[in-house]
C-alpha cells in the first residue's frame, strides 16, 4: 500500500512540475506541456497504481499547483486563476477515462498501437480542454492549422512516452537475461559436475559387484573347508551387496535426472567453449595468474552431449591453468573435417616430461601436488579419455621439444550432433 501510494505521489508531483515546461502556441493560456507525456508514461509504466484515482488526482493537483504559481507571483486574482487552469484539469480527467476504457495497457507488447492509441487520446483531451475554454469565453479559433498542430503534439509526446517506456523495459528485460543466462550457466557446470560423478559411480558399480561376486565365492569354498572364518566371508558379501544396491538407487535417481536434462538441453559448440573460457578465467583469476585465453570457434551446431562435451574440455582447460606457474595463454581451437570435430587445446605451460606421457592416461598418476605435497587423485584425464572413448572419439597429447603442449579430442559428428530418441 505504501509503495503505491509513493508512486501515486510521485507521478502527480513530476506530472505538475514538468507541466510548467510549456509552450503556449495559440497566444492563450492552453499549453503544450511535457507533463501530460511524463503522465502518459507514467500510466504505462506504474500498473499497480489505480488508473482513475491517478488521473483525478493529478488533474485536480495539477488545478491546485497552477494557481498557486499565480498567487505566488500576483498575477491573477484566485477566482480566476482557478477557471484559467480548469481546463487543464479536464484534460487529464478525459485523458484518464480514455485510457481506463481502452484498456490501452494491455496492448503494451505492441509499442506501435500503444502510441497510436496514446496519440487519439492526447488528441481528443486536448479537444476537451479547447471546448472548456471556450465555453468559458476564451479568444479561440478552432482552424484546420490548430488541429494539424493538436494531432502534430499528440503523437509526438504518445510516442515519446510509449518510446521511453518501451527503452526502460529493454533495459530491464535485459538485466533479467543476464542474470538468468548466469544462472544457467552455473546450474550446467554443477550439472557437469554431477555428470562426472555419475560416470565414477557407475564404474564403482562394477567394482562392487565384483567384489560382491568374489566374497561370495570366497564364503562357499570356506564352507567346503568347515573353516571359521567362513562366516566372515558370508558378513563381507552380505554388506557390500547393501552397499551395490545403495548405489543403485543413487545412481538410477542421478542418471534418470542426467537423462531427463540431456534431453532437453541442446547447445551449440561455440556456446560451450565460451562456457569453459569463462568459467576457466575465473579459475585463473582465484590461482592469481594472468592467463591470457583465446577462444577460436564458429561451428554454431547444437549437441545435447553437452555435460560430457564440457567435462573433458574443462578438465583439459583446467589443467592448462594449473600447468602454468605465474603467467602464459590458454588457447581452444575447434575445426571441422569430413568427419570429425577435433578440440584443440594449447597452454603455455611446462609441458609433460617424456617418460610421463605413456602414463597420463593411467588412473592414479599426477604430477601434480598441493602446498602440502599431496598428490591429486589422478583420475581426470582417465575420465576425460572413458568419456571420449564412449563418443566413439579419440584423445591424444601432442608434446614435441620446443612446442606448446596441446591435446587433441576428435569426436565423429555423427555421434557428436546425434539426438536421443
């Protein structure tokens, strides 16, 4: 309520005081005002607001405003500054009729009609308030000129207002975008996330049923023994089948969910490379290093492979950052052949020894350690390569002496831009 009643006040007080920016073209007292625009935009723009309480209000304060000016400077008596001015205020309870029976708001995604409308009615109000002055004995003319110019001003100030509001909007609107294109953004890395987890999940799965699979097996031939430790076996195989179908249920409800969003959720390639840039600098920028990274894409074909997609080409990416010590460049390139989309990404960093290189694909091993000196787990560029081999894709490390380190991802675009069925 109080919010409403500020904004009634509001408008009425900039209503009446940008009326005082006037011409008068007809030597009388009636005005061309910016007033009744900032009115017009006013009705536009604060839809909470009571259309025929603001229009009344305005019109009786801006009656009340304009005789107080001529008090103030002694120009009139008060009985006739109150019928010079009260013609104005019919002006803005016609004004505020017409855009209550139009139901002008309505139209408001169509900028076009909206200013047409508002034009037929700044028209017809001045026409109201032409015929109050003269039925007060005013010296007026009514002439083709002065409608020309009556309909001249009202399309001029109704397209001015529908114009600003329409600009404010836009503005809005687009704030909006940004955030929620923010917001999207953070929700497909987390997603992506959660991608990898189902992937480590599932191969977690196996092991466990394995290891089920063998306790099993182990408690049969202590039976066939009559050893005592027999039950033991029988313990372990019963825990860690609990623990499998555990897994299961968490792992159905994740993958239902990855499924469920994969389906909807189509991107194109450049759309996704520009996701890891950015995610990626703000990566650098937590590291406190100045990287540089280059972004070289136009393929605009949309896959629904996209948290697989952004897995392997953020976790490359990341370890690029980490593979510079203080300052360098990260660049991904993405061409296009008969076949193949190919990733490329290069760094500046200090490269992959060559005894490493036959073991970077292995899960468990990592050069790199924390402050503390613990290792990494060593298992992201073995994820990165199981997801790629699903793809029916292929990935390999570029490292000749005295050139960037680069890895290359080849995906078939037939498996790449296939949709589910």
């Amino acid at each position: 309520m109080n919010n409403r009643l500020w904004t009634l006040v509001v408008l009425v007080f900039t209503t009446a005081l940008l009326g005082e920016m006037k011409i008068n073209p007809f030597d009388n007292f009636f005005r061309f005002s910016l007033g009744s625009a900032i009115f017009f935009f006013g009705l536009l723009s604060f839809r909470s607001a009571p259309i025929l309480v603001t229009g009344f209000s305005t019109g009786i304060f801006v009656l009340l405003f304009r005789m107080m000016i001529d008090l103030i400077l002694g120009r009139v008596f008060w009985i006739d500054s109150f019928f010079i001015h009260l013609p104005a205020a019919f002006y803005y309870f016609n004004f505020t009729l017409l855009v209550y029976v139009t139901k002008i708001q309505k139209y408001l995604k169509t900028p076009i009609r909206v200013g047409i409308i508002g034009a037929c009615i700044d028209f017809s109000s001045n026409m109201v308030e032409l015929s109050f002055r003269i039925l007060i004995q005013e010296q007026f003319t009514l002439t083709l000129e002065t409608i020309w110019m009556l309909l001249l001003f009202g399309i001029l100030r109704s397209f001015c207002a529908v114009g600003l509001y329409n600009i404010l909007n836009f503005s809005q609107l687009k704030a909006i975008s940004e955030a929620r294109q923010h917001e999207l953004e953070r929700l497909v890395m987390i997603n992506t996330s959660l991608y990898e987890e189902t992937f480590f999940l599932r191969k977690s799965m196996s092991h466990l049923e394995d290891i089920t699979r063998k306790s099993y097996q182990l408690y049969m031939r202590l039976m066939e023994l009559e050893n005592k430790e027999a039950s033991t076996a029988l313990y372990i195989a019963e825990h860690v089948h609990e623990v499998k179908k555990d897994s299961q249920k968490i792992l159905a409800g994740l993958s239902k969910l990855m499924s469920q969003e994969q389906l909807n959720l189509h991107i194109s390639i450049t759309d996704i490379c520009d996701l890891v840039i950015k995610t990626n600098q703000k990566y650098a920028e937590a590291l406190e290093k100045p990287i540089q990274f280059q972004k070289k894409c136009d393929i605009d074909s949309c896959t629904n492979h996209v948290y697989a997609l952004l897995s392997v080409l953020n976790n490359l990416v990341s370890n690029a950052v980490e593979a510079i010590h203080h300052s360098g460049w990260v660049e991904l390139r993405v061409v296009e052949d008969n076949h193949n989309i190919k990733f490329f990404v290069t760094d500046s960093g200090i490269g992959i020894s060559e005894e490493d290189q036959d073991w970077i694909f292995e899960p468990g091993f990592t050069t790199k350690f924390d402050k503390n000196g613990n290792p990494s787990t060593g298992i992201g560029l073995t994820h990165a390569q199981k997801i790629v081999q699903n793809l029916n894709g292929s990935i390999q490390l570029s490292n000749e002496k005295g050139q960037p380190t680069q890895f290359i991802v080849a995906i078939p675009k037939d498996q790449l831009f296939k949709t589910f069925t």
